[in-house]
C-alpha cells in the first residue's frame, strides 16, 4: 500500500503492485492540507494512518489543522482531532508505547491516547515543529524544533512528557537520524540558518562532538539541509549521505539552473565532507529530499527538476580502474557528474556502473532518459552486511539496524514528493 496526501485533508490508497487505487478518503476541511508524514501505526489491532493538516490565514500562517486517524484498509475515519490555533505542517506522528507523540507549528508537543484523547498537559517546545519525532530507547524520543534545538524527550507510564534539550544549529526541518548514542542533525547555522551544517551528538551527555560546513576545502553550498540523512553502518566506518538546498546560475525563465542540488557523503569522525555527485545543468536544481538506498545498494535522490537520479551499486569494490586511483571515474554528460576529493574515503566500498536520471518527459506520457552508460561514479553504499566478511560488530558498530532507518527515509521520500506545491514554506519562504 501507498499513501498519498491530497489537498483538503484527505488521503488516497494506491496499490504498490498495480498503481491501482483502492480508495480516497474524505476531506477534513476544505482549506485544509496535509504536507506532513503519514505514519502507519496500530491502534488497539486496527492498522491506522495518523497525520496531521494545516489550514493558513489570510497572512499565510498557520491558524488551525486537524489531527486524524484513518482504518488503513478502508480509508473510514477513525477518530479527528481539531486544533483551532495551530496546525501539524511538515511533521509526522510517533508510536512510543501505549502513546502517539506529535508536535504542532505553535512548538506544543502532546501525548495522545490511541482514540485520539491528550493525555496529558501538553509540552511547549518554545519553537515549531517541523520535523518528524524519531523514537530513541524504550519510553523516549527526539525531535529538533524549527530553531535548531535537540529535545530529548521522556514519555512515563502516563503519557507525561519531559524533555532534555541542547541548541544544534540554528534552523533545522529535518529529523535526526540515530546510530547507536550518536545522533546526527542537520540544518543550518548563522543567519536564518543559512550556512549548511552536519552536526553530531552525543546523546548520552548531550553534547555536541563535530560540527561539519565544508567540503574539499571549502564551505558546502548555502542553503541547509532540509532532508535527513541517511546513515549507513559499512566496513570501512559510518557514512552519512546528504542533499543541498541549493541552486545556482538560473536560466532566464528560471525554469532550470546551473548547478545545484548536489549528493554529499560524510565519514562520521572527518572533518569534512566529500561530494559524491554533481547534477549537470539538464537535472540540477534545489533539492529539500532526503537519500534512499535499495537493497542491493544503490542510492536515489530526486531534486526540483523532477529528475530521479541512481548511483548504482556493484559487487566490485575497491579499485576499479578510476582516474584517479580510488576507483572513481568522474561520470560526464548531461547525467552529472560524480566527484570525490578524498581518495581513501571510497576504499573497499562499492562502486557504482551508471549515474542515471530518469524524468517523464510530458503529460501527454513520453518520457525522455539520460544516462551516460559508458562512466562510472563510485557511491560507496554498501550496508556492512552486504560486504563478504564483515558484520556490524566487525564494523565497530553499536547502532541501530540500518533497514529502519532506511525505510523512515524511503517514506519520507514517497510522501513528501507526492505533495504538489510544496516548494514554498509558509507562502514566501522556499523550503
């Protein structure tokens, strides 16, 4: 099953076999609209899709949304919650426990019975909400406000929340993404958090270990990160994949761009990151989606040009002839290219066989691909599972399985590419 958001409020079924739909929900309200998460969770056996709906004023703030539960298998409404001062906008829902944890664009976080009753008094964050709470131990959860600050929340048997937090950045929309006690955030810092950053934490004192705003010597495109990063545990160290909010060189009707919309990695422990693949002037383009990988390996991305691009993984690891002694060779065309400036980085790492990028071409249903099939580009993405010999105890790994991280991101991805529109954040302000 596939879940997409439509425009007042409601929700259609697609089947992921057929495309088929299976059903459309009813709207919640006219001027309501649904760009957050969708989460599916259980709700005393009945499977449920939980997400939340802004409606916008006549300043475009948000005024009022609602909170809704629909029976997965028929899209019936199960419960409906109205808020009339604020609304859930960029966010999802969390099953921690007997409790759904979500937080609205006013910063108020709140505990809710699984019919939908708060059930407890509710905790102001002090900032919105704009990312998706993840879970972290048995009874807790993180969720980084607008602001950039890391709240570390605790949910008793009750459902009453307390939170420990710490300043990170200074604008963050993105959920952060746990391996082991490390938490790796990503945003932007300086003014109106535009200075891209990775940063990492140390959950268990709370601190903040590395900050991380370059790449090849110098800083990584203004924009943010407005898209989690996708982790991922290998042989040679953890490695954190990531996209730019950033495009430059417009074309005159501002239709495409130069450059922009670029795919970083980053070693967990560098002091810097490498760019693993440059979009050439056919596909780059801002880019708020986060990085997906298959289980074979390969990443995907989309970026505003509506091009889906695939570094495609291999089994031949290691040095496969590239330019310049890594096994990297530059990919060329109108596909992009694939870079890296840091040789040892990709050591002993699958490489990738074709940078390609797919788009349908028009409504009338021709399509139109580029691919450069003759170059290669090396992504690196090899879960450690996947490398003859190694395991995650081998790798030095004490995080969470890769594969639930991975399906948070490929959900991410499916949901918020299904909104139409949603390159404006609060009617000015591009996400």
């Amino acid at each position: 099953m596939i879940y997409v958001p439509l425009s007042g409020g409601a929700v259609e079924a697609v089947d992921y076999g057929t495309f088929s739909k299976l059903w459309t929900s009813e709207k919640t309200a006219e001027g309501e609209q649904s760009s957050c998460s969708l989460r599916v969770v259980d709700l005393e056996g009945r499977k449920a899709v939980v997400f939340g709906t802004a409606a916008y004023d006549s300043d475009y703030s948000i005024a009022s949304g609602s909170l809704l539960a629909l029976d997965a298998a028929t899209g019936t409404m199960v419960w409906s919650r109205k808020n009339t001062s604020s609304g859930w906008y960029w966010t999802g829902v969390l099953r921690v426990g007997d409790y759904l944890l979500a937080g609205d664009a006013a910063g108020t976080m709140c505990a809710y019975a699984s019919d939908g009753t708060e059930v407890s008094p509710p905790l102001d964050l002090h900032a919105a909400v704009n990312s998706d709470p993840v879970a972290y131990g048995d009874d807790g959860a993180l969720v980084v406000t607008r602001d950039g600050v890391l709240h570390k929340l605790s949910l008793s048997s009750t459902g009453r929340l307390t939170d420990t937090s710490l300043k990170v950045l200074d604008g963050c929309v993105a959920a952060p993404t746990v391996t082991g006690t490390t938490a790796v955030v990503v945003g932007g810092t300086g003014e109106q958090g535009s200075t891209t950053t990775l940063a990492l934490v140390d959950l268990s004192s709370m601190t903040v270990t590395r900050t991380v705003t370059s790449t090849g010597g110098a800083a990584l495109p203004v924009g943010a990160i407005k898209a989690p990063a996708l982790v991922s545990v290998q042989s040679g160290g953890t490695y954190a994949y990531f996209t730019v909010n950033y495009a430059d060189n417009p074309n005159s009707t501002w239709t495409g761009y130069g450059s922009g919309g670029n795919l970083y990695v980053y070693k967990l422990g560098d002091l810097e990151a490498s760019l693993l693949y440059a979009p050439s002037s056919v596909n780059a383009n801002y880019c708020d989606s986060p990085v997906i990988c298959d289980v074979a390996g390969n990443l995907y991305y989309l970026n505003d040009s509506g091009f889906l691009v695939r570094l495609s993984a291999t089994d031949a690891g290691g040095d496969t002839g590239g330019t310049d002694g890594s096994g990297f060779t530059p990919a060329s065309g109108a596909s992009g290219q694939g870079t890296t400036t840091n040789a040892s980085l990709f050591s002993g790492l699958r490489s990738a066989d074709v940078a390609s990028t797919e788009k349908a071409a028009d409504s009338a249903g021709a399509s139109a691909r580029v691919t450069d099939d003759a170059s290669t580009a090396e992504s690196g993405v090899a879960l450690a599972s996947e490398v003859p010999g190694t395991d995650a105890a081998e790798a030095g790994s004490t995080a969470l399985p890769i594969w639930p991280i991975v399906g948070m991101a490929v959900g991410v991805a499916v949901l918020l590419w299904a909104l139409v529109g949603r390159r404006r954040e609060n009617g000015g302000e591009r996400a």
